[in-house]
C-alpha cells in the first residue's frame, strides 16, 4: 500500500514543485560588462563578417517573413525546454542592434550574457577569434546589406520551462570571457584551422552524443565528440538522428573522399545524391579550402565506432489522378518541409514564389539550379535528384502551399 502511494505520490510531487519553480523563479541574471572595444568598418572585416554571420546566425535569427535578421520563434527547440524567441539583430536602433555598443556585442558573443544581464548560452562563442569577432561586429552594426538593415520588429520574450529555469540556475553557465589575445590559425594550417572552423560553427555541438553534455571551453572534451548521436527535431517536429562524423570504417564517414565531404557541407549533397536537410545549414558561405581543412581535422580524430539510425525519406506513389496528393508525397520524399515547413512557412517561406517565379519553367529552373539563379542561396541543387516526372506535381504543391498562405 504505501509502495502504491509513492509510486503515484513522487510523481505529483515533482510536478508541483516544477510548477512552484516555474511560478517563484526566474532565469538568473548576471553582470554584464562592457569591453572597451570600436570596431573599424574595413572591406575585409564586412566580407568575412557576412559569412561568418550568415553561417553563424542567419539559421537563428532570419524571420522568413522579413527576409532579415529580425528574429523567429524557434520551432525546432525541444517542448520541454518552452517556446523560444531569437532576438531581432538588425540594425534597428531600438529593437536591434543599436542597443548595444561594440563591446557589449563583444561580450555577447563571447560569454552568453547580453546587456540586461541575462543569457543566451547558445550564443557564446568563446574560442572565436579577436579578428572573426570584429568582423561580426562590424558586418551587423555598419553593414548596407538588407539582411542587416534595420527592422521595425520587436522580438517577443522566450518563455522558459520549469525544466529549463533549474537548467540555468544549477547546470548552465555564462563562457568566460577570454583573458588573452585568441588569433585565427592560418589556413597554411590545414588541420589547426578546420579544429578552428568546427569550434566556431558548433559542428560539436549537434554531432556529439548530446547537445546537453557539450563542453564550449573544451569543445574535444565534450561526450561522443564529433562522433554523433545527438537527436534534434526538424521544423514538423520529427525525430532527426545527427550521424556520426569520424572515420570509422563502419559507422562513420571513412568512405567519403575529400571532394564529396566539401560537396556536402557546402551543397548539402551527400554520396549517392541524398540531400542532407534542416537542421543541418548549408554552409556554401565557406570557401572550399575552409572545407577541406574541416575534413583535414576530422581525419585526425579518433575512429569512434557509433552507428546511428539513418534519416529516411517516404518512396513517392504517383497519382496521376490527383496532382496535388502527389506533389505532396514529393514534397515530403525530398525533405522539402525540413527548411520550408509542412504549411511552406519555415526557414524559407514559400509566399513568395508566386511573385518571385510567375511560371512553372522559371520555377523548375530554380529547383534545379538555385545558385544560377540567385547566387549566394542556401538551396541545395535538385536538378539530378528529383526525377523529371515529379516536377509537374512539385510545382503545382509549392504553389497550391504558397497560395493558402497568403
């Protein structure tokens, strides 16, 4: 009987005190310093702030909406740890980045902890360069790019869980902000600077075993580092299995040459033409030496043997009778969803393919070939992926999707 009586009793009483948590605290705040620092607006620092940021932060930070930095309700975090808002980062004098001096960005970036004192641990990036971290000042505080223009958006407040709150009162902790001089490795250095690129992009932080026991000051410390593992969610909620990255002949990537590694990150192509989908970005700002100094580093990692379950696609069934069931099969078979959403509003929003491509064929070229059309697109290529015959149905769903939005 009394057995009976904990086993329904703990329970109740977890949840009562997770909800009297909820209720009495609130995420902590912090000091937030401000580092005596000016950024120079310098060619070289606005051309590698654009692609630091657009590797960085755009996944985050781009509302598909405004096409801008604005900030976005972020739907691939777990329910558990409650409904997450990214800040709007563009220029916007109040509710952007004109809030903030260069040395207070500085100490974002570095430690987690922005100007009111709270923190944002997914935003410290501590092992990132002095040169990189000026250049990410100075792209989104000077640069004339519309991602960055200022944007009248105000960015809601993230609402943590009761879960989440204890997380940052007892496990979570602001990064330290470096107390010397961090240099960028030469590219000369193949293997330095790919450990370099996969500390500041967070390759780790998704293919280790969990994004809960990352290490951010000791990133190689961090469990199953690099070799997978990790569960995240895409934007229609299902379950995406992060695979292993080492060379382990078996369960890793030992079989990938150096070309088909670069075409991967950088086109989101796998061998044997599978697309590699959100959450994973597409990374094409990265020049192909960066790339391949990645796959230089990875090469020096240990084989760890961790066989992860594959992510799948649905076999599309043609009916010819119905187009649009069909271009919704398509749709789902070539991970469509994973950036657009199931409802074509996701990482990119399909509202606007009606203006932006007013007949199929311009459509269809676009498909194909996004960097021809729009240079700079993070769009992997479809043109020798998806068969010809499951176009006509594709198209006709994209834009049946585009059209229910508006």
């Amino acid at each position: 009987m009394f057995t009976r009586f904990l086993k329904r009793a703990i329970p109740f009483g977890l949840t009562a005190f997770a909800c009297c948590f909820s209720i009495s605290c609130s995420v902590p705040r912090y000091s937030a310093e401000t580092i005596p620092l000016q950024v120079q607006a310098t060619e070289p620092f606005l051309a590698r702030g654009k692609a630091l940021v657009t590797m960085m932060c755009a996944d985050c930070h781009t509302n598909p909406v405004t096409g801008q930095l604005s900030g976005k309700q972020l739907a691939d975090v777990p329910k558990i740890m409650g409904t997450l808002y990214s800040k709007n980062i563009t220029q916007h004098p109040h509710n952007g980045t004109g809030t903030y001096t260069d040395g207070q960005l500085a100490y974002l970036l570095r430690t987690g902890i922005n100007h009111r004192g709270y923190l944002s641990p997914i935003m410290a990036k501590p092992g990132i360069s002095d040169q990189d971290l000026q250049a990410i000042i100075a792209y989104l505080k000077h640069s004339p790019d519309k991602m960055v223009q200022a944007a009248d958006v105000e960015s809601p407040e993230s609402r943590y869980s009761a879960p989440a709150k204890m997380a940052f009162r007892f496990k979570i902790r602001p990064s330290p902000y470096p107390t010397q001089a961090i240099a960028t490795p030469s590219l000369t250095d193949k293997v330095a600077y790919g450990k370099y690129m996969v500390r500041i992009l967070g390759c780790y932080e998704c293919h280790s075993k969990s994004m809960v026991s990352i290490n951010k000051e000791e990133p190689e410390q961090s469990k199953g580092y690099m070799s997978g593992g990790a569960k995240l969610k895409s934007l229609d909620g299902k379950t995406v299995h992060v695979p292993n990255l080492t060379m382990d002949k078996e369960t890793g990537i030992s079989s990938w040459t150096e070309g088909e590694f670069i075409k991967a990150i950088r086109e989101s192509t796998a061998p044997g033409n599978r697309i590699i989908t959100f959450p994973m970005p597409n990374y094409n700002a990265l020049s192909i030496e960066e790339a391949g100094a990645i796959y230089a580093y990875i090469q020096t990692l240990p084989a760890v043997r961790n066989k992860v379950k594959r992510n799948t696609m649905p076999v599309t069934k043609v009916n010819t009778t119905d187009i649009l069931a069909t271009g919704k099969q398509v749709y789902a078979r070539y991970g469509c969803q994973a950036c657009h959403g199931e409802d074509g509003i996701g990482v990119a929003d399909l509202r606007k393919a009606h203006a932006d491509f007013p007949d199929d064929a311009s459509l269809e070229a676009f498909i194909k070939n996004p960097g021809s059309v729009h240079p700079g697109t993070r769009m992997p290529a479809f043109g020798n992926i998806i068969l010809q015959e499951e176009f006509k149905p594709l198209l006709a769903y994209v834009r049946w999707l585009g059209a229910r939005q508006k």
